[in-house]
C-alpha cells in the first residue's frame, strides 16, 4: 500500500445509521453496501451485530455479499461482542473486528465506573479475542479528543501489542480544535512503540461544525484512514462527511494524499442514502447539496458566465452533477438573463434585452426563482419575437 494512499472507512450503515428515525433494514443495508464498494470505499462499517438479531443478519450479509472491501462489524470490549461480531463477519472475504473503551477521565470514572488500569486490562483482553478470530483487528479509543496524551499513548501502545493494526483515534463528542487533534496524531506517532506497524484512523464528529477540518488536519499529521459517512450523518450533529474529505484530498494535489473512491459517484450515492434513511441533505451542503453548483446573484452569474473558474472551485462533472446552473432571481443580472435566453433559443439587441430585464425583474419580484416557462411568457407577453 503506497504511504500517501488514505483509506476510506464508511461507517453509515453503523454510526450513521444511529440517526434517530434513520433505521435501515437488511435490504436496504445491502443496497447502500453495493453502493458503497462501487463508490471505492476501503472499509464498509456494516453494524453492530451484538445490538439486535436484524443488525447480525445485516452484517453477515453485508459480508457475503462485499467482494473487494474489507467489511467490518463493531463490538465493545466485551466478550459476547466480539463472537457476536467474529460470527456475524465468517463470510466475509476480508473481515475486521472494530473493538474498543473509552479512555477519557470522563468515560473511566463515570460511564464505566473503572480505573485506567482496569480500562487497559479489557482494552488487552478485548483485542486478543478479536485477534483469536480475524487478523484484522481496529481498536478504538472512545472520547480519544477528551483523553490526556500520555495514557492514550500507553493504551495504544498495549493494543499494538496485543495485535490490533489500526488504531481508531476518535473524537467522540466533537471537541477537539484541528490544531489540537492533528497535534493528538503527531504526539503517537513520536510517542507510542510500535506505531510504524499500523495505522492510525480519524473518526470525528461534527459537534462544533469541525469533524472534516479535524479529520484533514489528522492525515495531514500521518494518519492514513479516515471514519466517515455519507452526507455526514451520524449521531446528534453527524460525523465527517465522506464527500467532503475525498473532495478535499482532490482538490488540493500538493498534499499528495489520494484515495480511491471515484468521486463522479458522489452525488448519486450522496441522493440514494438520503433517500433510503429518509434523511433530506441540507441545499447549501458543501458537494452534494441541492445549490453545490448553483449561482444566483447577478455578480457571480456575469464571472461564471465569462469564466466558470471564477466562482467554481471544483468542475461540478467531477462529482457526478452535469453543470452548474444559473438560478434566475431578483437578484441576477442582465447576462444571467441574456444567458438563459440564449439557451431556449432568444438572442435580443441590447434595447429589447433592457425591455425584457425590466419585465423580468417585476416577475422575479413577484416569484422567489424564475423558471423557462416564466420566461415563455413573458417573451410572448411583451411580444419581444415576432
Ligand atoms: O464516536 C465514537 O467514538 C465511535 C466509536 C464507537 C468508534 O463511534
Ligand atoms: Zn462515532
């Protein structure tokens, strides 16, 4: 696997799909997962089989079905998790084990009511029984964003050593600064033995709008995976949007970290999960939201008109959407307008062009977007064509 390469861990069939009212059926999981491995994904976080007999059934068809992916069922650090998990996975042609605690002084004392030797302990055990199972084994340190360095670090180091060849980092409630989570990944790498064996992952949630800048500043200081969801979704405020982080990553070459997924499938995937959790993608989305690609004030439209680079930073094509699209409001231009005419077969000289923006502009005032029929209309209306 060349260095620079970042792996793309989609895990919306299982953090994303903890959105309430967003349940996904076995079927439908099976669809997304399709999607998903065409997508280019690396890893396909199917479920959580101890959580329910219908997650089990899921992961384990998830896996049957999954040809070049690894697929990859969670489980805490406990014992019945991962057999649950280990049989959930037996038919998948690359399976992995996704295990782990949480290791902030918050999660210690109070949700597991435990001391951080203790946490080790299970941490240890819980990593060799996956390893009993599969050879791909991803620990995670739950609330990593909120645990001091040096036990992180010691806790790491023990999952190393018990055999686990990811180590996910992730910052569970979003509320690590990307200085600061991207140093968190800088202090491992120099500070845990082991490190050069395996792979460090991001998982960031979205609580402070910052899960995509955390995840970018957590590659950029040497981890090679990122955990991530389609339209971002996720629990309360979502985790990183996949779209997002493979955009970035394209956009930006001299970083020289690349993935696989093909990014001319980004809309059609972004529109089947939103479609299929029954989860409407906010229009002003960065990528795949309705108006991504959409220019409606007059200024914008007249430099996109003349040169589309001057308000487009990424060629809409690249992400699976045709064009661009000029939405005619109050606020365009006489160009937009010019442009659009041209387009359904109207080219005016500029005097009966100003006749037509001033009837336009009383329309557009009147309707919050004019469509092609408006324009129909008032072409015929005005009788500008004879
Ligand atoms: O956010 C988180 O910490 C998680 C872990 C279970 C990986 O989703
Ligand atoms: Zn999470």
């Amino acid at each position: 696997m060349s260095e620079n390469k970042i792996q793309i861990f989609d895990t919306t069939l299982r953090d994303g799909e903890q959105v309430p009212g967003c349940k996904l059926n076995k079927e439908e999981k099976l669809v997304i997962a399709r999607q998903l491995e065409l997508l280019g994904v690396n890893v396909i976080e199917a479920g959580f089989p101890v959580s329910s007999p219908g997650d089990f059934e899921a992961v384990k068809a998830v896996g049957q079905q999954t040809k070049e992916a690894t697929v990859c069922g969670l489980s805490r650090a406990v014992e019945e998790d991962i057999r649950v998990a280990a049989d959930a996975l037996q038919y998948a042609r690359y399976p992995r084990i996704h295990t782990g605690i949480g290791t902030s002084e918050l999660h210690v004392k109070y949700k597991l009511c435990s001391t951080q030797e203790k946490v080790m302990e299970r941490a240890v055990a819980a990593v060799k029984l996956a390893k009993s199972f599969v050879e791909d084994v991803e620990f995670y340190a739950e609330d990593a964003g909120r645990t001091e360095n040096e036990y992180l670090a010691r806790i790491c180091e023990a999952a190393i050593k018990a055999g686990a060849m990811v180590l996910n980092i992730p910052d569970t409630t979003g509320y690590c600064l990307p200085e600061e989570y991207g140093a968190k990944i800088k202090y491992l790498y120099e500070n845990v033995k082991g490190i050069e064996k395996v792979s460090l992952s991001t998982h960031c949630h979205n609580d402070l709008g910052l899960a995509t800048a955390n995840s970018i500043a957590g590659v950029m200081n040497g981890a090679r995976q990122i955990e991530c969801t389609i339209n971002g979704v996720g629990e309360r405020a979502g985790n990183t949007a996949l779209e997002e982080v493979v955009m970035i990553l394209k956009q930006h070459p001299y970083l020289n970290l690349t993935t696989s997924v093909n990014s001319k499938l980004l809309t059609e995937t972004s529109n089947l999960v939103s479609h299929m959790m029954r989860m409407p993608v906010q229009p002003n989305k960065a990528i795949v939201g309705a108006n991504a690609f959409s220019h409606s004030s007059g200024i914008h439209q007249d430099g996109v008109i003349k040169h589309r680079a001057t308000y487009e930073i990424i060629d809409p094509q690249e992400v699976g959407v045709n064009s661009s699209s000029i939405v005619l409001t109050a606020r365009s231009g006489r160009a937009a307008l010019a442009y659009r005419l041209q387009k359904l077969g109207y080219t005016f000289e500029k005097n009966v062009l100003d006749k037509a923006y001033a009837s336009f502009l009383l329309v557009a005032d009147r309707k919050k977007e004019v469509e092609d029929n408006d324009l129909h209309a008032l072409v015929e209306q005005e009788k500008l064509v004879f």
